[in-house]
C-alpha cells in the first residue's frame, strides 16, 4: 500500500513544479514569479517580525470566530435536529443565511457595528453558523433511538446523556463541520481584514494589489496557507480518525 505521506508530497512537489513551468512560460515576474524569488521577500518578512505579527492576528481571528461558530453551529443543529417543531421555524433563517452572500454580511456588521474587531468576528461566525447547524443537524437525526431509550430507562440526567450518549455519535459529523468550516472560515477573515482591518493577512495583501506587488500578495497568502495546512494536517485530520474508527472497528 502506498504510503499517504508520500503521495501527499509527491503531489505538493507536482504542484511547484507547475508553478515553476508556469513561472517560466510568463517569463515575467510582475505577473507570476517563480517560487525561488520569493525567498528574499519571504525572509525580509520573516525576519522584521512584520510576517510572524500579521500572521498571528489572522490566525487569532480565525480560532475566536471558529469556536463561535462551532459553539453556536452544534447547539442549534443538536437542538433543530432533535425537536421537528424547533425545526419548522428555524429552518427558513438557516435556508436565508446559507444563500446570504459572505460580502454582503461583512459589510453590513461593519456598517451596523463599526470597523472593529467585533465586527469582523461577528461577521465571519455568521457566515459559518448555518454551515455547522446543517451539518449537525442532520447528525442529530439520525441519532440511534435504541440508546436513547436506554439512557431514559436508566434515567440519566440530560448533561450525562448529552456526553455520553449523544455527542460520541454526532463526533463525525462535527468532525465533518469543523474539517470545512476551518477551511472557509480562514477565507472569510481575510476578506474581512481586505475591506476593513488595519493587520492580519488580508490587510497586507490589500496594501500590496495596491501596489500591484504580485510577489508580496503570494508570499503572505502562501504563508498562511502553510499554516492552515499544518492545522489540517496535525490536528483536524488525526481527530477525525480518531471519532471515526468506531465506524470501521
């Protein structure tokens, strides 16, 4: 059997190299530089300390607006999915928030509660809320009622049966929301700080198309990125493993 690390790799080093022959074919470095000239950018950055303090406030927003919305994601979706009647009346403002484009909801909570951090977070945990609650919700449909009717026989208090019996069976299905909802949410805070903050990855990138500086946009994005991947990589998908092999034991 193959091993995953090596295709993961063999596949990254596929991508640079179309990058490079890509590069090669512009034959201009205004429109796409090669990945050997942005080591120079990459470590003036680097070593200013302005790449590692831009970086840190994305990332700062993303893990405040990520547990926000897994939070309040996975209450409403427990919540729509157990009760049918709760359902009935939340299920349109989910369909409404899910077809409410990200820009217009950024927009708006800048416009109703200012250019501030609040703003910015409100405005990326609003956009990822219905996602988690979809997801969740489907998860808490389809909840074994066997179990539940033994944790009623047994006559355990709501918080037991919610740790113990329903969460381990919604644990895929939050694993499956959180795997993409970090992936969008990271997304969404840099347009956030594109349109209206004054640090982070986004900001820069701003500051930079206008500049026309195609070099420093990649060097910012691709460092972010790297970190996402990372995140990915050595703590999303070896959780989700792991609250999947119940499935496969």
């Amino acid at each position: 059997m193959t091993d995953p690390r090596a295709v993961t790799a063999i596949s990254l080093v596929g991508l640079l190299a179309l990058w490079v022959v890509a590069a090669a074919l512009t034959a201009d470095p205004q429109i796409l530089p090669a990945p050997g000239a942005l080591l120079g950018p990459f470590w003036a950055e680097l070593t200013s300390g302005e790449l590692l303090y831009h970086l840190s406030q994305t990332l700062i927003r993303v893990i405040w607006a990520f547990v926000l919305a897994m939070a309040l994601g996975v209450a409403l979706g427990i919540a729509m999915g157990r009760s049918e009647r709760l359902n009935r009346w939340l299920d349109p403002w989910l369909v409404v928030f899910l077809n409410l484009p990200a820009l217009v909801l950024i927009v708006l909570c800048y416009l109703w509660i200012g250019l501030n951090e609040t703003a910015a977070i409100v405005a990326v945990t609003l956009n990822k809320v219905p996602n988690v609650t979809t997801v969740v919700r489907e998860g808490a449909r389809a909840l074994d009622p066997g179990l539940d009717a033994m944790a009623r026989v047994y006559r355990m208090p709501w918080t037991t049966r919610l740790m113990h019996v329903t969460l381990p069976q919604l644990a895929p299905f939050i694993a499956g929301a959180a795997r993409s909802g970090i992936a969008v949410i990271w997304k969404i805070v840099l347009v956030v700080e594109f349109l209206g903050r004054s640090s982070g990855v986004g900001f820069k990138i701003h500051m930079f198309f206008q500049l026309f500086d195609v070099g420093m946009v990649l060097v910012y994005a691709l460092s972010f990125i790297a970190v996402m991947l990372v995140i990915e990589w050595a703590i999303l998908q070896p959780w989700e493993r792991r609250v999947r092999r119940w499935r496969t034991a």
